[in-house]
C-alpha cells in the first residue's frame, strides 16, 4: 500500500515539482524510517523514477 502511495507521490513530484516538494520530503522521511530492506528496494524506485 505504502509502496504505491510513494510512487504516486513521485509522479506527481515530477509533473509540479516545486508545489510537491515538501510531499517529496515526507516521502523520505518515511523511507528512513523503515527497515534496511525495505529503504533498498525505496532507493531503487526512486532512481529508476528519475
């Protein structure tokens, strides 16, 4: 569930990237916050997102 909320977040982000960056932080907030695991395969997302 979370996974494609983030993803979400990061189309959007790059579409408005100005007006979403704050979600953009939160974003990362919530991938520091999980396990080492689950941050890799976030890490990876996000790259291969931009």
């Amino acid at each position: 569930m979370t996974v494609t909320v983030v993803i979400l977040l990061l189309m959007m982000a790059r579409r408005v990237e100005l007006q979403r960056a704050e979600e953009l932080l939160m974003v990362t907030k919530l991938a520091s916050s999980m396990p080492n695991g689950k941050q890799r395969n976030m890490r990876n997302l996000i790259q291969g997102m931009t």
